[in-house]
C-alpha cells in the first residue's frame, strides 16, 4: 500500500504543497526525503479530529489509551519476570493452573455486562447507581455458586481437572473470580461515562498493585504460590475500589434533575449476552488452529505455532486502544449516523495505516529477529508469522467497524462474522495443516480473517448508508 497526502479536509489545517519535481530532485542521491515524505503523509493521518459532539479529542483519547496499554504490559512483563524466576517451573506451573479456575469461570461467566454498561451507561439508558447495585448482586452470586460447586466436588476431582491443585488452594484462588467481576464491571462504568482520562488513570491500578506486590515478595524472598495469588486478588480488588471511588461522581448527581432511567436486570443480561456470545466465538476462533496444530501435528509444532500468534497479535494493541473510545462513542452519537460514519472511517484508517506499517516492519525483521530473541528452536515461527500478518492488518481495520456496530446495538453482525471466521479457520485447517504444516494452519486463519473482515466492512458499509438515508427523510421538512 502506498502512503499518500491526506485530502485537506475541515478537521485538519491544509498540508503545505510540494514541488513532485523538487522532491524527485532531492530523492535522486538517495532515498531520505522519499521517506520523509511517508513520514510525515503517516504523521498527517493520526490527526484524528474531534468526537462528533467536539468533547474529545480523538487522537489524544486513543493515544493515552495505547500509552496505558504499553505501560500495563511493561509491569506484567517485570512481575512475570520475578515469580517465574524465583518460583521455579513447578511452581509456576502450579500457580498458572490455579489461576486457571477463576480465569475461565470470569470467561465464561462474566456475562458480557462490561459490553452493557459501557452501551447503557454512553447512550444515557441507564444509570451508574442502578449498574453498581446490580454488579454486587451478580458478582456475589456468581462466586456464591461457584464457591459451593468447589465446596461438593472431591479432592479427586478438582485434582484431576486442576492437576496439583488441592481443594483449599480452588477454593482460595476463587475469591479472584468476583474481584475480576467487580473490576471489570465498575471500570466499565467509567469508560461508559467517556471519560477516558479518568478510565486509563483508574485501569492502571491493577497491574501497578500486582507488579509493586511481586517487586515486594521478591525483595522479601517470599515469593510462593499462594503469595502470588494473593496479589492477583488484592491487585483486582485495588481496581474495584478505585473504580467505585471514581464512579461516585456518576453516580446520580443530577438525580433531582432527571429521573433515573431504571435500567432493568434482564435487559442489562440481554445486551451483555449477546456481546459475550460474540466474544466467545472470537476467542474460540483465535484458539482454534492452535488447537488443531497440536492435534494434527506435534507440541513442538504447536508450541513454535503459539509463539507466531502471539507476536503476531501484538499488532492488535493500535486497535484494541481505539475500540476503547470507538464503542462508547458509537453509542452515544448514535442519532447522527452521518458524523459517526465519518469519525468511524478516519479512525479505521488510521488504525489500519499504523499496523500495516508496523506489520511489514515486523515481517522484514522476523526472520533475524525471532530465531535471535528466542532461539534457533523458533526459526520455524518465523513462516506463520508472516502468513498471519495480512489477516492480522486487515482485522484491525474491521474490529474497528465491529465495535462501532457493537456500539450501536447491530452484535448481531458482529456474531456472524465470528461464526463465519469460526467456520473458515477450523474447515481450512482440518484442509491445511495435514499438506502444509503450521503453515496452512497460519494461512487458513489469515484468509479467516480477511474474509470476515471484508464481510463485517461490506455490512457496515450498508447499513450506514440505511441510517443516513433515513435520517435524511426524517430531517426533510
């Protein structure tokens, strides 16, 4: 893809104009100006403008965001360091399978009512006090259920589903599990306000907690098992707390103003269960070939395979800061589809210039770079790796789409996408992997990816269109 000159446009100042025979001439000796030409053409697109209603300033909002994420990454990255390092492979072995339980009770129980604050709470159909009361409730009785189910089971069986784990430790690392819950439904609250300043202050609290409690078990020689969980509770419970500070100024102070809009239960579950349906799949879909290469193959195979995904997926970090903002946004602009259409747009492509930049990047070094960083044995992640990146860099533009479609209330688009994506990673694979390896698998997922990121574009496309037109007839005398 060729960079070009952003078009002048009413939210960016002109671009000075350029000489094409001064810059061919000054190109001629070698290629500095050339590139500084892409630069600055590069530079030009990040200028995202301001939200519809001229609140925030786009690019600042996701810049902080993005920002938030590198410095949350950084800290996990130094407490993983230290307990991986002083606990042992055993050891750490056995507090990645406890973590195991309150982690995929909260993947699979969480019940998508993050998603539904944030839609409710940006659109004005609901209010912070009713959504808090309803997290204590849900969270309380999720984990009341959970903690019994433990509290039935044999020792045999949690040993056997959780190898290692006696009954006492589940039990003590469920108490993570509505801590998770609580902190990810009361931030949400914050990020359903729009007030994206406060949300990645506030979302800074977890990994800042956990990371200073590992730096202080290692500095006291105490790092063990249940000392790492307890940081993971006490860093979630550090969130909680602080998102429920924070929300306090949401929380009703133009009650005597307004009514409070009495967002019900049911239809808070509603909402959330469509967007968790959706996220499931997703996950599902990013597992699958991973999944399936082990199968087919070996986990050698499956474990250089795990290595390219992931470092492909480091590509989603300029996406996942923007559909932050993009999802609140969507809902609350959702009466002027023309104004949303067109922030949607200059964020998608924005997003999609930045990670194809830093795809071929990537893809140019990892020859070099992969088998240098973490060893010979990984040269084989190097082929996949680069096979992913076109359905990586091409996600990224439609999951911007697909949180603004969210936004709106339309998963029903985005649960398509995923079972379509679901549908063609896992029928390619099974066609794939026994020809070509890990890298079918790699290629199966990237033609996934492209295909349903062109589906979920193509709908988004026309169903603007629909809301635009409509609202000109509405608009019309």
């Amino acid at each position: 893809m060729t960079l070009r000159w952003r078009e002048p446009s009413a939210d960016l100042p002109c671009e000075p104009c350029i000489d094409r025979a001064q810059v061919r001439a000054a190109a001629a000796p070698d290629n500095g100006s050339l590139m500084m030409t892409h630069m600055k053409s590069l530079l030009a697109s990040l200028a995202l403008g301001r939200t519809p209603d001229a609140r925030f300033d786009l690019s600042a909002a996701i810049g902080s965001t993005l920002l938030r994420q590198v410095v949350s990454s950084a800290l996990y990255f130094v407490a993983l360091w230290v307990t991986t390092r002083q606990l042992g492979a055993h050891d750490n072995g056995l507090l990645v399978t406890a973590l195991l339980l309150p982690q995929t009770l909260y993947a699979f129980l969480n019940l998508g009512l993050g998603p539904s604050h944030v839609f409710h709470m940006s659109s004005g159909t609901g209010s912070a006090r009713t959504m808090r009361r309803m997290n204590w409730t849900l969270a309380l009785a999720l984990w009341a259920a959970a903690a019994l189910a433990l509290l039935l089971a044999s020792d045999t069986a949690i040993t056997h589903y959780l190898p290692g784990t006696a009954k006492r430790t589940a039990l003590y690392a469920s108490l993570l599990f509505p801590m998770m819950l609580l902190a990810a439904w009361t931030s949400a609250l914050i990020q359903g306000a729009r007030d994206y300043a406060t949300y990645n202050k506030t979302a800074l609290t977890q990994p800042l907690v956990f990371c200073a409690g590992v730096l202080l078990l290692g500095a006291l020689g105490a790092v063990s098992v249940p000392a790492v969980l307890a940081c993971h509770i006490l860093s979630q419970a550090a969130l909680w707390l602080v998102s429920e500070w924070r929300v306090q100024r949401y929380a009703a102070p133009t009650a005597a103003a307004r009514p409070d809009p009495g967002l019900k239960l049911g239809t808070a579950i509603a909402f959330g269960l469509r967007a968790h349906l959706s996220n499931v799949i997703t996950f599902l879909n990013y597992r699958v070939a991973l999944y399936l290469v082990s199968f087919l193959l070996d986990p050698a195979a499956a474990g250089r395979y795990a290595l390219s995904i992931q470092l492909a997926e480091v590509l989603w970090m300029i996406a996942s800061a923007a559909t932050v903002v993009v999802f609140p946004e969507s809902a609350a602009h959702n009466s002027t589809p023309a104004a949303l259409q067109k922030m949607v747009r200059r964020i998608a492509r924005s997003v999609f210039r930045l990670t194809l930049a830093g795809g071929v990047l990537a893809g140019a070094l990892s020859v070099v770079a992969i088998p240098w960083v973490f060893g010979r044995d990984y040269a084989g992640s190097v082929l996949p790796f680069v096979i992913l990146l076109p359905g990586i860099i091409i996600w990224s533009y439609m999951s911007v789409v697909a949180n603004s479609l969210a936004g709106m209330g339309l998963q029903r688009i985005n649960i398509q996408g995923a079972l379509l994506s679901f549908t063609l990673n896992g029928a390619g694979c099974l066609l794939a992997i026994p020809v070509f390896g890990a890298p079918g698998a790699a290629l199966a997922s990237s033609v996934a990816f492209t295909v349903t990121a062109v589906y979920t574009i193509i709908m988004y496309g026309r169903i603007m269109a629909d809301r635009i037109a409509a609202a000109g007839r509405e608009a019309a005398p």
